[in-house]
C-alpha cells in the first residue's frame, strides 16, 4: 500500500518537472531602446498643502 503510493507520487512528480522542462518560453525578447538622457541629479520640491479632514460622524 505505502509502496503503490510513493511510486505513484514519484511518478507524479517526474511527469510535472518533465512538463515543466518541456513548457519552458524559450523566444527571445528584444528590449526597446530608450533614447531619452538619463537625468540623475534633478530634484522636484513639492510644497504640501494642508489638509482638513473630513467630519466622519462618529
């Protein structure tokens, strides 16, 4: 009994790591170019307003 089940978990998992290797997306995929400078030193300041919080009624 123990025996039918590990061999049929065995058999399992060899079937789903050949599934596995087999289903693998070999294609190549070219990466867009990205033509814009790379800024690195810009810095944005932005002022925050304050905000009111609303009435939640309990």
């Amino acid at each position: 009994m123990i025996y039918t089940i590990t061999i049929s978990i065995s058999v399992l998992i060899a079937i789903n790591f050949l599934l596995l290797k087999f289903s693998c997306n070999k294609t190549t995929r070219k990466q867009k170019e990205n033509k814009r400078p790379v800024v690195l030193s810009e810095r944005i300041t932005i002022v925050s307003e304050p905000q009111e919080l609303a009435p939640t009624g309990s």
